[in-house]
C-alpha cells in the first residue's frame, strides 16, 4: 500500500478543516494525491473557497531554472481564474507573501513535495509562508508528505554561522536532515511561539525506515532539474557543485549526478575517488554538454556518481570529496562561484551551502581527502541529540 499524502488525507477524511473557508494555498505541481489530481482540485471538491494560489521557486508547474525570478498570474481551478503569486522573484522581498496577498484569507495550506535537503528552498518558503499567515492570526496547515531519502539518516552538521544565515540555509539543519516539511515548519514555528495556529496533517503510512521508491505511485519532478529520485538521493551533497565553476550537467537528462568541466580531467577524478573509502557508489567518467547555466554549449569532461547502495552512500561526503579531487586535479583552473546565489553576493556560495568557510578553506589549503571526509562527524553527533524532539512519526 502506497503511502497516503497529508494532502489526500485532509481533504478525505477532515473536510471541515477547510469546508467553507477562504483558502489560500501554497502549491507546486508535484502537488498531487495517488492518482494525480492536483491539490487545488481536492481542496474544491473538499468544498474549500480557494481564493488564492501561492508558487515556490521555479514556478507552479516547475518550469523555471533555478534562481530564475517567476511571475505571478492566474492558474485556473474547476472552469475560473484564480490569482497566482510567485513567492520567488526579483529580490529577496520577494520570497513571504506580502502586501494584499494575504487578504481575506481565512486559512493557508501548504503541500510541497521536498527533497530532503537543508538547500532546496521549498521548506524555507513554507516556513516564510507560514510565519507570514501566524503573525496576522491566520490559520495555517500543513499538509506533509514523506521525506523521500528515508528519515533515519542524517548528514552534515546544523550549525549555520550567523553571517551565512541565507535562503539555503533558512533552518538549522543538516544537509541531509532526515525530516518531514511538516516537521521543519512545526519546529520552526515552535522556537518563534506561534505554533497554536499551525495543524500538520501527516502523511499516513509512512515509516522513517522508508524510501522515495515506497512513498509515491511515481516521482514528480519538483523543478526542472529534479527529474528522478536518483537525483534527489544525490542532492544533498551534489548541490555543493552550485558552489564552483564545475557545471553540475544542468539541461543533461541526469543533474547533479553529472559533473565536470571543460578544463577537467575526469578519469583523474574518478581515480582519486575510487582509492577513497567512499562507501555506496561508483564514478564513471565521461562527456558531456551541458545547455544551460556553466560551460553552456560546450563539451566538458566529467564523471558521473552511481548510487550503488541507498543505505551506504553519504552524498554529502561524497561530493566533498569530489570537489577535492577536482581541485587536485585541475589546481586553480578550479574556483568557487563568484556572481551573486540565492540573492547574496557578499560571500562565497559555497559558504552558504556549507554553512562556514571550513571546506573551501580546508580544500585550499590542500589539506588531505581523510581530513575533508571526517569533517561532519563531531557536527553529526550533535544534531544526534537533538532531532529526536522534532519527529513526529
């Protein structure tokens, strides 16, 4: 039996939650119940007034590039236009709802298939969301879905130095936090005092002992470059790759588990990866073009990561020591990103998604493969003793 979305379950089995009410949602098009009816559409049949849709980054049908500024519009919900805003445009006033949106709203909900790591912005804007609705007295439930990387493991640590505090790194968290978006927005609602007017509705089925592959009739890409599960698993640590010069296959049909460089030599990279004790996949190198963003257009070589084994591979491991051996390979031919991410351009990128300055100046000071791989393990111990209070299955 398929896990039961938060979605499905309110809308089936608690409609007077929303029967009658002026709803405003908060939506992506991953947002759907076991057979793919969009969660505008239950909440109309749940007999809700919708009377506004709200959209994450990359847009309500998950069409736009990453860090793209989406407009808002209409969407159109049982034969009538409904009013869309975008809570990811221009500029960083841009990602709570604001002005008039919230008016006459009686409840929002939200339900947004996420990926498991600190750096995907739909549990941030959740949380933005929601903070915006519990500070005007406005009623907010979650509708939670599963943790599609399981939520037994977890990777990286949840420190995030105050300066470095940014979209990606909104809560803190590990990369790979192994929680629910129900879950980070309670607690973050908790430590703010706000949670009397927050309702999570979980998801029913769903054990943290369970995968993506065990969650959902089918995986439903929640940005253009999320197109597998596979991907999702690579994430929390190929999401790093954002952080440098290195193009992470973006406009490839595989994202993130493909990686490289014009300059780069990706056998060499790939050799210096299979002599370290990286447990749970297998690098391949290869060509490729990539058609967006880095090196758009032209041939780089690379590797690819093979998943060999969910249980073993720790992405964030992994790709830390990708980015070292790409670094011992190329020299200074290799960078950190240096335009503006995620709306700040007064630090490096790849000290937002770490959350200090440690791995880029641990990887140019050349120190060895063993001393980056060791370098969550206090962090992760920490954050041991602490997620226990914020699960809720």
């Amino acid at each position: 039996m398929s896990v039961v979305p938060g979605i499905e379950v309110l809308c089936h089995e608690s409609p007077e939650l929303v029967r009658g009410r002026k709803v405003a949602l908060l939506a992506h098009a991953a947002s759907v119940d076991r057979a793919f009816v969009q969660s505008w559409d239950l909440l109309r049949s749940a007999g809700a007034r919708l009377v506004r849709v709200l959209s994450p980054e990359h847009g309500l049908w998950a069409e736009a590039q990453d860090m793209e500024a989406v407009q808002g519009g209409t969407v159109m919900v049982g034969g009538r236009e409904v009013p869309l805003t975008s809570l990811y445009g221009a500029d960083a006033s841009s990602l709570a709802p604001g002005g008039g949106d919230l008016d006459d709203i009686e409840l929002l909900v939200v339900d947004l298939g996420d990926v498991g790591a600190r750096y995907y912005t739909f549990a941030a804007t959740a949380d933005m969301a929601a903070a915006a609705c519990l500070e005007r007295s406005i009623e907010v439930v979650v509708a939670d879905r599963p943790n599609p990387l399981g939520g037994l493991v977890h990777e990286g640590g949840a420190s995030i130095e105050r300066r470095l505090r940014s979209f990606v790194g909104h809560f803190e968290v590990p990369a790979r936090h192994g929680l629910t978006l129900g879950e980070l927005v309670r607690s973050s609602a908790g430590r703010a005092g706000r949670a009397d007017g927050l309702r999570i509705i979980e998801a029913k089925g769903w054990s943290r002992s369970a995968d993506g592959s065990s969650s959902a009739p089918s995986w439903i890409p929640p940005s253009p470059n999320m197109p597998t599960l596979e991907t999702a698993w690579v994430y929390p640590g190929a999401c790093l790759v954002e952080g440098t010069d290195l193009s992470e296959g973006r406009g490839t049909t595989r994202p993130f588990e493909t990686v490289g460089a014009p300059y780069l030599d990706g056998e060499a990279v790939a050799s210096l990866l299979t002599a370290l004790p990286l447990e749970g996949a297998s690098f391949r190198p290869l060509r490729f073009r990539p058609l967006f963003q880095k090196h758009a257009g032209v041939t780089c070589s690379g590797l690819f990561v093979h998943v060999t084994d969910r249980a073993a591979f720790r992405p964030l491991r992994t790709y830390a020591a990708l980015l070292w051996a790409a670094r011992r390979v190329a020299g200074e031919r290799m960078h950190w990103r240096r335009d503006a991410y995620e709306f700040r351009s007064d630090v490096p990128a790849i000290d937002l998604l770490w959350g200090s300055p440690d791995l880029r100046q641990a990887i140019d000071s050349g120190a060895p493969a063993r001393d980056i791989l060791a370098m969550p393990d206090e962090a992760e111990r920490e954050w041991e003793e602490r997620r226990s209070a914020l699960r809720l299955y």
